[in-house]
C-alpha cells in the first residue's frame, strides 16, 4: 500500500507538470484523473484506464446533451446522473463511473459547451490517465521474494503437522491445539493473492508456477483435514499405527525440500504390504483403529498424488518454487 501511494504522487505530479508545460488549463484535473487511474497490477491497470477513458467520453457526450437543451442547472446534474451511471455500468465501464464524474462536473463548472472545451477534457483524460498508466507500466514491485517466504511458512506448517500426526499415532494421548492448521490456511490464500497479482503484473508471458504451488497447497490442505478426521478416531496404540507414523515422520522433512524425493511415497506403499501380510483384527475396538489408519494412509496416498501431479519445475538458478517433495 506504501509503494501505491509513492506511484500515486508520482503519475499525479507527472500529469499535473505535462499539462502545465503545454498550458492547458486544468492541470490538478489531470492530476486528479492521475490518482483515480493507479491500480494494483499492470493488467488491472490497463483495463482499468481502458474504462475509465471510455466511460468518460460517454458521460461527456450525455452531458454535452442535457446542457445543451436543458441548461446548466443543479437539478440538471442529478438527471445526469439518474442517466449516465445505469448507462455507464450496463456499457461495462463501471470502473469508470467516477472518472466520468470528474469531467462532467469540470464542464458544469465552465457553464460553458464549445468544441475546444470538449477538446481539452479529451486532453486532459489522456494526461491524466496516460501518466498513470506510464507510471503502472514502468515498474511494479517484485513479489518474487514475499511468495518464496510465504512457501517456507507453508512448508514449515506442513511439517509440523506431520509431526504432531506422527506424535499422536505412537501416542493417542498427545495433546495438539492444531492452530498450525489455521495459519496454513491463511498462509496458503495469502500465496494465492500474491500469485494472482504477480501474474497480472506479467503481461506477455505470465508464469503460473506460482499459482500452480499454491493451488496445490489448498487442495492438500483440505486432504489435511481428511486426515485429522482419521486420526482423531485413532484412540488405541497399536503396531499400525507406529508404522503409519514413521511414513509421517519422514514427510515431515521431505515437506520442506525441493524436489519430489518418493521416500514418503516408498514408505507408504510398503506399509501397504506389510498391513495386508498381517492377522485380521481380534475384537472390535482394533477393527475400528486399524479402520481408521487405512483410511488415513489412503488420505495419504492421495495427497502424494497432488504432489506429484502439481509440483512446478525445478530451477536451479532460479527462485521458481520448486515442487515440494510433500
């Protein structure tokens, strides 16, 4: 938002001092569409610009219209804009509603409709808006290093909660709050804003490596849940689950290096085999616990597959997020 309000004073300085060296009249207008026209992203800027400029010619002409037969009368603004705003957002240029507001309330001001007034006000949208979008489109902050701390915070929650689900399959009794899982949430839609923005900023060749990661890591957060499910009907120590824990254990650090390592996913399938050499369960509670475990290690194998189908590739000169080994 700091760095908004720094490109903000510069397109309004910009537009305010160009207007001033070509003696046009009205240079703070200029400088006002300058503010209005700044935008978050080089995309949302240009169409923002786009229906901003569009939208104020089509005021002007309505404008131009009603001063014209009705004269220039306060209760002649209000049906200008009884008129223009339904107009102006069914013409898909809503964004652009104030902008209009601005020239329009310039012209009132003059009392005054002649073909070099109409002029300038075209004249002064293009200043205005144009500074702001030559300022949007000279340079927009790197997101590059926020979205590579935000991957480190999601992988280093990632990891601790496998380890509290290792800690609980070896010992039910263990007491977890699970607010890593909150944070991974917002985490994740905090990366998916970032990338989002980052790819706007991109306007000829947007890499979604970003947004791959990040998607990736909301659809296992929601198998996370799945798994927490399970878990929590895990109310007996048993074999399985020890052996189930060692499969957590090292995701926990596959997690959070790059690369798809396969040793979770190795772990995994021989725990599959070895549950299917062992005997049948003996009385119910074991059959519920045993139940339960399957069902996780199916959860498990299901997240392995999201990891495996999504991961980004690996750069090693570069800082693309590389695909997580979990």
């Amino acid at each position: 938002m700091g760095f908004r309000v720094i490109k903000t004073a510069v397109a309004s300085l910009l537009a305010i001092l160009i207007t001033d060296a070509f003696n046009i009249p009205g240079a703070t207008s200029a400088g006002l569409l300058a503010i209005l026209g700044v935008d978050v992203t080089r995309k949302r800027s240009v169409i923002s610009i786009s229906s901003r400029f569009f939208a104020s010619l089509l005021g002007l002409a309505l404008a131009c219209i009603l001063f014209y037969l009705l004269g220039f009368h306060y209760w002649v603004l209000a049906l200008y804009i009884l008129l223009a705003f339904p107009l102006i957002s069914r013409a898909n240029f809503k964004e652009g509603i104030v902008t209009s507001s601005v020239v329009v309330f310039r012209v009132f001001q003059g009392e005054e409709i002649a073909l070099d007034i109409m002029l300038t006000q075209v004249v002064l949208l293009v200043i205005g808006l144009g500074s702001a979008m030559l300022v949007n489109l000279v340079y927009m902050p790197n997101s590059e290093g926020t979205m590579m701390d935000i991957r480190r915070k999601v992988d280093g929650l990632f990891s601790v909660i496998f380890s509290h689900f290792s800690l609980t399959l070896r010992d039910p009794e263990h007491i977890w709050d699970g607010k890593e899982l909150i944070e991974a949430s917002r985490q994740i839609d905090q990366g998916i804003e970032e990338a989002k923005r980052a790819s706007e900023n991109q306007m000829i060749h947007p890499d979604g490596s970003w947004n791959i990661y990040f998607y990736m890591r909301k659809e296992q957060m929601e198998n996370i849940q799945s798994m927490m499910h399970q878990i929590s009907q895990v109310y007996e120590r048993l074999p399985h689950g020890i052996l189930a824990a060692e499969v957590f254990e090292q995701l926990s650090k596959d997690v959070i290096s790059e690369g798809y390592t396969g040793k979770s996913e190795a772990l995994l399938n021989e725990l599959e085999d070895r549950f299917k050499r062992m005997e049948l369960p003996a009385t119910r509670e074991e059959f519920e616990v045993r139940s339960a475990i399957l069902q996780l290690c199916r959860e498990l194998a299901y997240y392995l597959n999201i990891s495996k189908k999504y991961k980004a590739p690996t750069a090693k000169k570069t800082r693309k997020p590389a695909g997580s080994a979990g």
